[in-house]
C-alpha cells in the first residue's frame, strides 16, 4: 500500500501543478479583459468630453454671432439718434434703447469669456487624457502579447503534464484508487491528499478516531480521512 500512496503523492505534485497552469489559463484572458475594459472606458471619457467642448464651441460661437448683431443694431441706433430730425422725446427713447443694447453686449461678452475660460480647460483636460490614453495602450500592447506568449507557454506545458499524468497513473494505479483519487481531487479542488499529522488531518484540521490512525500505520489499506474524504499518508 506504501508504494500506492508514494504512486498518488506523485500524480498529486503533477495535478497540483496542472492546476496551477489551469489558474493562470483562466486569469491572464481575465485580466486583459479587465484592462482592455479599462482603456476603453478612457476612451469613452475622452469623447464624452471631447462633444462637451465643442458643444462649448457651438455656444460661444452663437455669442460671438448675437454680439455682432447687437454691435450692428447699437451702430444703426447711434446714426439715427445723430439725425437732423430727431426731438429731444426721441432722443431720450433712443439713448435708453442704446443703454439697454450695451447692457446686452456687455452681459454676452461677459458669457463669452467665461464660456471660452472653460472650453480651455476642458481643453487641457482632455489633452491630459489623450496623453494618458497614448501611453496606456503602449502598455497595452505589450501586455496583450506577453499575454498570448504565457498562455502559449501554459498551454504547451499543460499538456505535457496531461500526458505525463496519464502515463503515470495508467502505470502505477488500479483503476478504483485512481478513480477515488480523481473523484477527490475535483471535491477538494485539486488536493486529494493529506498529510496525518499527531492525528490531526492536514487537509482540515481536524482529529481522527485513533483506530484510523493505527490502521493507516499498519500500512495495508487506504484511509480516508473520516471528515473531508482525503486520502491520508503519514511519515
Ligand atoms: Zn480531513
């Protein structure tokens, strides 16, 4: 039985080890999936704000136009108020009328700076994320093909330990002790084994019956631990 259990200690170290390229077969697509999500969320920011400033653009644009408008019109009302045949009732309406159109353009000059003072900001704030996003891809990119050379490699290297375990466990394990064993490994997550430790199972920790422990000694049968199922071996 000793030759058995130093047969399944075997097979363990290589599934431990199939599990482990498992892992990290299932983790690296993970992360580039995490960071391809991350970048294109910058992107996203970067054209969100990119239509808020020309959205600015558009408004300030519409300021400049009803100023020049407002100009024209206040100019018109100058030149008619000068007039030979204006009276004193009609200058006092046009120059009220001239104040009121100042008043205007002063408020729409007014907006116009303060629009253009934050359209420049977004600006820069956007020439920020522009910049951050250039170099973030280059990481990127070279993450992406590190990425595809280690999944090449784990799975290169997962299959070699695929078929060394085949060859192992056909050779040197009866069927049912491989089919317990196996049954095992995937319950307990790639640990079928555990270690008797001064009666204590190292897979749980918990205490086994002394009977087990007098039976896994002697040497001629395979015990189980009577709580998590795993096969137990001692030194
Ligand atoms: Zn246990």
């Amino acid at each position: 039985m000793q030759e058995t259990l130093n047969a399944l200690r075997g097979l363990q170290e290589i599934d431990r080890h199939i599990y482990r390229v498992q892992a990290q077969l299932t983790r690296l697509p993970k992360e580039l999936e995490d960071r391809t999500a991350v970048l294109n969320r910058l992107k996203e920011a970067i054209a969100e704000r990119q239509y808020a400033l020309r959205e600015f653009r558009a408004r300030i644009k519409e300021i400049e136009d009803t100023t020049t408008g407002l100009r024209q019109r206040l100019r018109k009302l100058e030149h008619e108020s000068n007039s030979q045949k204006v009276d004193a009732a009609m200058l006092a309406s046009y120059q009220h009328e001239i104040r009121q159109v100042k008043r205007t353009i002063s408020q729409a000059e007014d907006d116009g700076l303060r629009l253009v003072g934050e359209a420049d900001q977004a600006e820069a704030g956007i020439a920020e994320l522009v910049a951050r996003e250039k170099e973030e891809t280059t990481v990127f990119g070279e993450f992406q093909l590190n990425v595809a050379t280690e999944v090449a490699e784990a799975e290169a290297e997962l299959k070699a330990l695929q078929s060394k375990r085949v060859e192992e466990a056909a050779s040197q394990l009866e069927p049912s002790v491989l089919e317990l064993y196996t049954k095992l490994l995937d319950t307990r997550h790639g640990e079928a084994l555990a270690e008797l430790n001064d009666r204590i199972c190292q897979g749980c920790y918990v205490e086994i019956p002394r009977n087990l422990a007098i039976r896994l000694a002697r040497s001629n049968e395979l015990v189980q631990c009577p709580n998590c199922q795993r096969i137990l071996f001692a030194y």
